[in-house]
C-alpha cells in the first residue's frame, strides 16, 4: 500500500529559528551545536538547555538517523483530514537529538522502531520546506 | 493559614532591565526573555541551573522547556500589567512553603522593532517565541492532539518493556466495572479485553476504547485551614502532601518516552505525607488514555517500571481488587470535558467521606490523586486523608 500524499504546511519561523528553515529552503539540515558544552541542541534556541551558555553555532547535519518511536494516524485533523494513514514518528539522529516528523515514501505499515531514515525537504511553496524523513535505501 | 508565615521568608536578590533611545532592542522574544533572565541571575551571582522556580504570563512551561530546566514550582498565571507583582507574592508564598528555592520572572515585548519584522519575529499580538514551537516543529507533521502524542509513548513503552494491547485494554475494562457502579457515568455496559481491541485504530497502538470520553462535565473544591475545617459540616479531608513537576511541554521534547515527570512529584508528595504507596486505599490516576494510567501506576512507584502491564493484569485496579484506581469511571467512561483533574479530587474527597454507595472503598482513608496535564508534561500529585491518617 502507498501512503496518501501528505499536506506540506509552511513553516513558522521565528528570530531563533529563521537560518533553520532559510537553510531547509535550501536543502540543507542545520543542527545547533554549544559551543561551551558541545551538546547538540534540538529544537534549534537561543540558550543551550544543558549547560545554559548562549555561545551556540549551527553546523549541517548528516540527516540520517533511526526511528525512535511512531504512530500510525488512522484519524487525521485539520489539513490532514484526508491523509490517514500516515506516520508521526520520533527520529533519533545520529547528531543525538530526537526529533518529531513524519515517514514518507513507503508503506505505512512497514514502518519499525530502530529503522534507519534519512532526511527529505518538501516544497512548503513561496520558498520555504518542510523536512521530514523516508527509509534509508539499502 | 497565617499570612504573616511570609514574612522575611523570601527577597529579591537579583535585577536588570533593558531599554534603549531609539526606543528599538537588538533581540525580541524568547531570546531577549533569555538575555534577561541570565543577566538577572548574574546580578544575583546565580545560574539558570539553580533555578526551580518559573513564572510566566503565559506559559511557564514553554519558558521552563526553552531553558532546559525542571521546576518543582510553576505559575503562568496572568492578570495584565500587575502580573509579576503576583508572580512575586506566589513565588515568596512558595519559597516560604519550602516548594522551591530559587525563582525567576521575566518579561519581553518589542512592538517598536517588530514593525520592522514581517517574518521571524514575535510580532504584534504573537506570544513571545514567535507562535511558540509546538505550531513550528510538531504541528505540520498532522500529529493528532492529544491523540496521537500518548500513541508515541505507548508504542514506545511497548517496544521498551514489551506491553500489549491486552493489558492496557484491561485498563478500560476495570475502569469500566467502576463506571458500572456511577449512575452519573457517561458508558456503565461492561467491556471486554476484545472489545476494546476491536474498537477502531485510532493512532497505533491506541484503540477508541482506549481513549478518553469527550463529554460536559464541571466541578468544584473548596479549601479551608485544618483548625477551621474541624467545625464544618463534613468531615475535613486534609491534604497530607503535594508536588508537581513538568520536564516538557510538546511530547517531542519528552526526556524518556516510557517515564512521566510523576516521578518526581510523587516523591515529592508522598515524602510530605510521610505515606508509601502500599499505605494508599485508592488511587485516582488520570486516564485520559489507558497508557496515561499505566504511567502513573510504574512512575508513582505502585510498580516497579516497565511492570504496569503485567501488575493491572489481574484486574486488581478494579472494583475488589487491591488497588481501587478511578472508582467514579475515569475519564475512559465517567467524564472528560477537557481538563478532568477536578474529578480525581471530587471522588477522592468522597470517597474518603466514605459518601460513594456501591463503589465505595471500604475504610479507605488515603486517597491519591494524581493529575497529568498536557501531553504527559505536567504531573501533580496530592495525597489525601482522613482525621484517621494524621
């Protein structure tokens, strides 16, 4: 079964995030980095939640990492009433982060905890993407 | 209560402001409430990590989860321009109370300079952080609220600890023999485990049956001192202890998927009470989902974690079993009208009245209830108990 293509709604933006999506416009993952403690930052802020230093850098990020845990949303909301199936999916990166997304390009039901996924950017239209993530090819 | 128990209890010890001529600021939002916050703390000779206070005119849990902190103390609450002099009377209240040591409050607002932001910025009439990052990093991902939120904690506590579908539905059938004892209760037909598993998919691994009600509902508590309380019409129900605690706000940012910031507010409260769960009669845990009770049964410490499928299994969280968890139905079939944690006091209270006919506990005389709020962010715990239990 092939999952329903997925609403792409833009991104919103804000002062500690706009280099995020401008670079996502780009095709191009950024991660934050502190640069007093190294731990990587997710979501992207002004304040390192670890070490509480506001010394922080972007860097790009592999896009690769594994699923952590997901749902298959048999009932969509809003602009995704009509996509169900679908899968939300919590991505464990490489990097360390865990970040919420959806998998796509594959059957739903083939989605696993522990499986490998890669990033991919959606046109959000008027410039701006959307990332989410789909299996890595093996 | 005595309102000169504040006295000298707590002080201002740390300031700054920010303004400038051209009446514009470099930053705005989150980050300028940031930059505030640090240099307050540095006035102070403080640092964020001493902080365990939080409060905020809008989300306290937002600011707390930006910071990467855990508060044992939060307070949005918001009354207009003289909200941070309320901020400081419940931070001093709290601080005199031994609830927190180290408080913080802040504000930022910069329409001057937002004119000049189009995109990006807070904005006019935006919460500060722009429209906050549940709308910019779940919310284009068609995640169902609350929904499909506890679907990635049960699919996860699952995958961790090897929990089935049978065990969380044993949930909503206990709680449903309760129900069948509340006349008041929205659904009082018996259930079965395959009922619930077949009851639509609503976000795997969640059924229908699995899902709270969305129902009308209201109540309300009213709260007195112990010496007043002994001359009223009821029988006093004290409260023996209380915590709180939230270690996020949006479920992506949920530290560990399989454990609920309950941990620590049920210590907290239960290290108050001076009781230890084998002490408690009954248990009013929020259902908003059978996942959300089965969290509450392994973070309370009634189990050991991971254990919550295997300890409900035998049905003892239902009526006769060892256990009384929900005796009023629960959110799964007595009520949900959005925010159910009215109801955990109202049937403890009762209860522990001894005022509940058929469903009554019998010589329970502590009581816990234990509220969730948001998507497993904010836990409460408070214990409960008769003049008996002091």
């Amino acid at each position: 079964m092939t999952a329903n293509p997925l609403p792409v709604p833009a991104p919103s933006p804000n002062f500690d995030t706009q280099e995020f999506w401008d670079a996502a416009a780009q095709g191009k993952f950024l991660l934050k980095r502190c640069d007093s403690c190294g731990v990587i930052i997710w979501y992207p802020r002004f304040v390192c939640p670890d070490c509480h230093s506001t010394d922080t850098s972007w860097f790009e990020g592999s896009g690769k990492g594994t699923i952590y845990t997901y749902t298959i949303v048999r009932k969509g909301q809003g602009p995704y009433k009509d996509a169900a199936p679908f899968v939300v999916a919590y991505v464990e990166l490489e990097e360390g982060p865990r970040i919420l997304t959806n998998i796509v390009e594959c059957d739903p039901e083939s989605v696993s905890i522990g499986q490998a996924v890669e990033v991919v950017f959606q046109d959000a239209g008027d410039g701006a993407a959307l990332y989410r993530f789909r299996p890595t090819e093996t | 209560m005595q309102v000169s128990g504040l006295r000298g209890k707590a002080a201002i010890v740390g300031v700054v402001d920010a303004a400038s001529p051209t009446g514009e600021l470099e930053l705005t939002g989150r980050a300028l409430e940031v930059d505030m916050i640090s240099k307050a703390l540095d006035d102070a000779g403080l640092t964020i990590a001493d902080v365990d206070g939080v409060t905020h005119t809008s989300s306290s849990m937002q600011l707390a989860e930006h910071l990467g902190i855990h508060p044992t103390f939060t307070d949005s609450t918001s009354t207009g321009g003289s909200s941070f002099e309320v901020h400081v009377e419940h931070a001093a209240a709290a601080i005199a109370a031994g609830l927190c040591e180290v408080v913080i409050g802040v504000y930022a607002s910069t329409p001057r300079s937002d004119r000049k932001r189009p995109r990006g910025g807070a904005g006019r009439g935006m919460p500060p952080g722009g429209m906050g990052p549940m709308a910019e990093w779940e919310m284009p991902y068609g995640l169902q609220a609350p929904k499909g939120a506890y679907a990635l904690s049960a699919s996860r506590h699952m995958a961790q600890y090897g929990t089935t579908s049978e065990q969380l539905a044993q949930i909503a059938v206990s709680t449903r023999e309760w129900a069948s004892m509340n006349p008041e209760a929205r659904f009082q037909d018996p259930i079965t485990i395959q009922d619930v598993l077949d009851s639509p998919m609503q976000a795997s691994p969640l059924h229908l049956l699995d899902c709270c009600l969305v129902t009308d509902g209201a109540g309300a508590f009213v709260m007195t001192s112990a010496e007043r309380a002994k001359d009223l019409k009821k029988p006093p129900v004290y409260v023996l202890g209380a915590g709180t605690c939230h270690d996020h706000m949006m479920i992506s940012q949920m530290p560990d998927f399989g454990t609920t910031p309950g941990v620590q507010s049920g210590k907290k409260a239960f290290g108050l009470a001076g009781v230890k769960p084998g002490d408690v009669d009954l248990l009013m845990g929020y259902d908003s989902f059978t996942i959300t009770a089965l969290l509450h049964l392994e973070d309370l410490g009634f189990c050991e974690k991971g254990e919550g499928g295997p300890f409900v299994e035998d049905g003892k969280t239902g009526p006769g079993g060892s256990l009384p968890m929900n005796t009023n139905g629960g959110g799964l079939s007595y009520t949900h009208p959005g925010m159910y944690g009215m109801f955990l006091i109202t049937e403890a209270t009762k209860q522990l009245r001894g005022e509940c006919g058929p469903r009554q506990v019998e010589g329970a005389e502590i009581a816990v209830a234990h509220g969730s709020g948001m998507v497993l962010s904010c836990m409460s715990t408070i214990v409960l108990g008769t003049e008996a239990s002091l």
